[in-house]
C-alpha cells in the first residue's frame, strides 16, 4: 500500500492534573528516553517506516510539543489543538481527511517501543476488518491479549460512524457502534509489548523493556562492558570512580558524575549532569538532566524529574519525586512575614484614620443606622471579596457542572442550600451573633489548602478550599452558635466538589464491571438468553454496550443530592437520617441496573439510532423520581418500626 495515503493521529491528551506530579508540570509525551522526548522518539521511528502525513491531537498549549518535535523534517505535521475534549474517536474525526487518506493508524504520544506498521497494516488487510484493535501480550502467555496499547488501524469509512460534533470514544462509542452497524472489529496481540504508558510506574516498565531489547541510542552513547555486567551505554565526557559498579542495562548520558562506592542496577537511564554521591545505589529507576542524589541513599524503582533531588542518608521506594523549589517559595513566605510584622502597627493607624475621616462624609440617614447597616455592609463586602478572589476556580467548578453528566448535580447545591436556610430562617435568627476569631485561624488554613492545590497542580484541593473557606466566614462573622447551627448544610456544600481524579479511577472499572454483571443477571432472571463480553451485552439480535457513563457514578452523585435535601428538611432521629444517607448508595446502583435492564430490552425492539438515544436518555430521568420514591417508603417504613403503639382506654358502662 502506498503510505503517502496514510494518515497517523497522535492522540497526546492532556496535562495530567493532581495524579501525577512530574505529569502535571510536565505532559507525558514530553517525557525522556535517553535524552530525546518520547513524542519526537515515536516521531522519528514512524519517519524510518516512511510515514509521511502525522496529525497530534493535544488538549490545551501545544507550544511545549511543537518544540520537541522542530527538529523532524521528514514528516508533514500538523497540530489539532482541542479546545474542548473530543474523545479519541473526536479526534480522528478532526484529523481525517475522506476524500485523501485511506488508511488511519492512532498511536498513543506515551509510546517508546512502536510495532512495525508494515506488519499492522498487512494483518488489518488480510482480515479485512473495518476497525483493528491492537492489544500487548500478556505475561506468561503471548496468544492472549494482554492490555490494550492504545493503537488502532481503521478505514476512513468508520468516520460514518463517528458523530459530527462533541465528545466520542472509541472504546465506549465507536466499536459498538461498528458492531451495531454489522461491521466487522478485530483484534491482533503484539508479539512484544508496545512500550505504552500512562504513568511513571507504566513508563519504568516500558523503559525496562527497551533497554532490554539493544535498542539503537544516540551516536555519542558507546556500547561499553564494565566488570562483567550486561550492556552498559556511557558518554564520553562521563566521570566514573575507579570503585564504582554498574550491571546492566544502564545507560550514563553526558555529564554525569558517579562518586565511589556506587552500585547501579538495571535497568536504568543516568541522564545528562547526574550526580550519584557516595555509596548510593541506583535500582531500576530514571533520572533525569541534573537531578542529584545525595551521600548514602538508595533510589529504587523511581522516576527523579529534572534538577530534583534525593537528600543524603535516604531510602526512597516506587516514588515519582518531582521537582521542588522549596528554598525560593521559604524565603518569600519568611520575606513577607517580616515585612508584615514590621509594618503592622503603621497599616493599623493609618486604615483607622482613613475609616475615621470616610465616618465624617456618611449622609446623616446613614449614621443614624449604622449599626444595622455595618452588618450587612461588611457581610456584602466580604462576599463580593470571597466571589472575586475564588472567580477562576468558581468558573472552572462551573464548566465541570456544565460538561460532566457525573457532576452536573452540583449545579442544583447552592440553591437547594438556600433553599434549606430558608426554610429553617425562625431558627437560625434566634442565634446571636458572636464573631469569632477562631474563623480566622480557619480561613488562613482553608488559604493554605488552596496555596498547597495551586503550588502542587493538585485541582481538589483547589476546590475544597472554596467551601472550607465559606465555613471559615460563616464562623468569623456569625460566631459559634450559628455555625453549629448550620453546619449540616456546610458540609452539605461538599457536593458541588468533584470527586479527585484519583478516586474516580479507582471507581469507575468496578462500578462498570457492577453495572454490567447486575444487568446481566437481572436479564437471565427475566428469561432472556444473554451472552456477556466483558462490558458488552449480547442479548438476542441486539448488542449493548455499557460504556463508563453508564457505570453508576452519575446516579450516586445525583443520589446524594438528593437523599442530603431530604435528611436536612425532615425531621427525624439522626439514626434514622444516617440510614437514609446510607442507603443512597445502594439505591443508586438498582436504579442503574433497573435502567440498564430495561434499556437492554428495548433494544431489542427499538430499531434505529434516534429512537435507541431517546429511550437511553429517558431511562436516566425516569430514575430520579424512582430514587425518591423509594426514599420517601424508606422514612415511612421507619416511622412504622420505631412507632410506639398507643392503648386505647377503654370506658365500661355500668
């Protein structure tokens, strides 16, 4: 096949916010194989197969990319910047052209060991396949796929399949709606693993592998023995003491120094002006240009980001140790410090004497009310202070709400919060108000949480700052009484926050792994003849597939919602509000598989794509009611158990 028809889409994501460190301040593709990024890496090897046409699809500043790959002459590049996320299937959408290309192969940009794509695009032609999957061996049995390595050949005639606009996926959308279509989709295992990753841990094995296989390094690494070891790559201008040992792989960039009594172990990349101290041992790991490992310490199985370091007299294990100016950010925290202490007493005289003056100008209506205006004043300057200084991250919640089916139940928070204040006005006007300095201390640390999310990307703590902070002037204004009094609907509050993404994706494969064995069990209880692979449904002539929006998550967010409005309006015994709360849970996982047992049965009657989406949809809302149904039974079923019987006295006539 003539590969000027072929079109490689390089699928590069995003910036990996608050899982990994090193990933948030560095994207994946941008990471270091022997000193040469990993996108220009996958770059030059697709230029030795003689691909000519590459399309990179990065969410967010491709500048950082564009860099890494000027160098690559070779290839016509073209950058597809989404401006909002596409899904892989969005992307190859974007990227394809119908009319020219013939053939498309995705890649991943984490990808250090590509397959041959002679051999990928001979095994799609002879199975004639509309859509190949390609999966890695797995461990101890290279027949069976292992996990899948991200890459796909497709013929432009799927791009039919492919909505026009918005978010799609390929694993989720795209290949059922392939099989729905009645088109064909096959998989092929690799005879070695392709060297794709997600994180650090997944990028030390594929650099494991790589080194593994004599791969082909820059010019200035010589292929080198060193007492007996496996392979060993040095640069020249490299500095070794006489006593230190190296077994292979390992490669030592330029630049880098080894102090004696060091022991390094394979497989591991030394890059450029390392410096390993004395009697230190380097296991398994990479570190990369200019990190620095002190005297006496033990790296094993780590990734060390650039210009970072590793203090003397420790042990560090399966770590990503990202880099840290931490002596910049002290001495500027400690310069303010010292700034405010000694022009604390000068802020305070002259804020009295500028108030004390503007006291003077006020209308006389207004001095007559001042103490029940002030209040209020205050109440509403620290509002539109909190609003401002919070917009961005009160935007940013607001897109969340706006784009993710999971969390748009935040939406609806802060007004049914309202709504709660409200209907318990006669009680909270009872309590005085007593400010608290106590509040302070609290919104300084709320600030803390927040500088600690902005320093360290870490977006959670960002947006827990927002409602600890609204806590914190509850108390500083209110005092104690009332705090107590409305703490519930504080912590209430907490449903507008998105989960971390480090929960969600722990969750989201055994909630949809649930969601489908459930479905499938309450179809064979029905009678339906089913057949289940892995998350999809066979079931008659009808295929569904249970995409991860359709895992449950949605549902117990909404759920929540919910059962916390009912808890806070009834009044019951906290026991029995625990339970309610408690209960939401599992309520939300039957209605899930209620919803997706009644639309696996309408598939297959429903005929037609429209047809098939309305009645998916309609599922969804239908359950809501259904959830506060069953609440509602719920509390009334507990009034029931905990009544106590009343005696009837009984009158006898004489």
């Amino acid at each position: 096949m003539n590969k000027k028809n072929v079109k490689v889409v390089i699928l590069a994501g995003s910036r990996d916010y608050g899982r990994c460190p090193i990933a948030s301040r560095l994207p994946v593709p941008l990471w270091s194989i022997a000193g040469e990024p990993v996108l220009e890496h996958l770059i030059r090897d697709l230029a030795r197969q003689r691909i000519k046409d590459v399309v990179i699809c990065y969410n967010g500043d491709a500048s950082l990319l564009q860099s890494s790959v000027a160098g690559v002459n070779s290839i016509r590049l073209r950058f597809l910047n989404e401006q909002l996320p596409l899904g892989t299937a969005g992307c190859i959408r974007e990227a394809a052209d119908g009319e020219r290309d013939q053939l498309l192969l995705i890649f991943p940009a984490g990808i250090i060991s590509p397959p041959k794509i002679d051999v990928l695009i001979s095994t799609h032609r002879k199975s004639r396949s509309d859509l190949t999957v390609i999966f890695n061996p797995s461990q101890g049995n290279y027949n069976i796929p292992g996990e899948a390595t991200g890459i796909y050949v497709c013929e432009t005639s799927v791009l039919k399949h492919i909505p026009k606009e918005g978010y799609f996926d390929i694993k989720e959308g795209l290949i059922s709606a392939l099989l729905h279509a009645g088109k064909t989709v096959h998989t092929v295992v690799l005879p070695s693993h392709a060297g794709n990753f997600r994180d650090w841990r997944g990028y030390l094995y594929a650099i494991a592998d790589y080194l593994g296989n004599n791969p082909k390094l820059n010019a200035d690494l010589k292929l080198s023995k060193n007492n007996g070891s496996q392979a060993v790559w040095m640069a020249p201008n490299s500095t070794l003491d006489s006593s230190v040992r190296i077994y292979g792989p390992v490669v030592v960039m330029g630049g880098a120094s080894i102090s004696e009594g060091a022991v390094v172990f394979g497989p591991t990349i030394i890059g450029r002006d390392v410096s390993i101290g004395k009697d230190s041992t380097v296991i398994n790991s990479v570190l990369w240009d200019d990190a620095k490992v002190g005297m006496n310490s033990e790296v094993q199985r780590c990734l060390i980001d650039y210009h970072a370091t590793v203090p003397s007299n420790n042990v560090v294990e399966e770590k990503a140790i990202p880099f840290r100016k931490k002596m910049i950010f002290a001495s500027s925290v400690s310069s303010l410090l010292e700034v405010g202490r000694n022009n604390a007493s000068k802020l305070q005289q002259a804020v009295q004497q500028q108030l004390g003056k503007l006291d003077l100008k006020l209308p006389d209506w207004i001095q007559s009310r001042k103490t029940t205006i002030t209040p209020w004043f205050a109440v509403g300057f620290v509002m539109i202070a909190f609003i401002w200084s919070y917009w961005p991250g009160l935007v940013y919640l607001w897109n969340i709400w706006q784009r993710s089916d999971e969390y748009s139940s935040g939406l609806l928070v802060p007004f049914l919060a309202i709504y709660i204040l409200w209907s318990n006005r006669h009680d909270i006007t009872q309590c005085p108000i007593r400010p608290s300095v106590w509040g302070l201390g609290v919104f300084l640390a709320a600030q803390g949480i927040r500088l600690f999310g902005l320093f360290f990307l870490y977006s959670s703590a960002e947006n827990l700052s927002v409602v600890l902070s609204i806590a914190a002037l509850v108390l500083l204004l209110f005092g104690w009484r009332l705090f107590r009094k409305v703490s519930t609907v504080l912590l209430f509050l907490c449903l507008i926050l998105p989960w971390p993404n480090r929960v969600q994706a722990a969750i989201a494969l055994p909630l949809q792994q649930w969601a489908t064995s459930s479905a499938v069990f309450c179809l064979e209880v029905i009678g339906y003849e089913v057949i289940q692979e892995g998350n999809i449904i066979h079931i008659g002539r009808a295929t569904v597939a249970v995409a991860e929006a359709c895992n449950g998550l949605r549902m117990i967010t909404a759920f929540f919602v919910i059962s916390g409005l009912v808890v806070l309006l009834v009044r019951r015994a906290w026991w029995e509000k625990i339970i309610v709360l408690v209960s939401s849970l599992p309520i939300a996982l039957l209605c899930n598989t209620v919803r997706l047992t009644i639309t696996a049965i309408a598939f297959t009657v429903l005929t037609g794509e429209h047809w098939e989406k309305i009645f998916h949809d309609f599922g969804g809302y239908v359950m809501m009611p259904l959830a506060l149904a069953i609440i509602v039974t719920e509390l009334w079923l507990l009034a029931k158990l905990t009544m106590i019987p009343v005696k009837e006295d009984v009158i006898k006539k004489r």
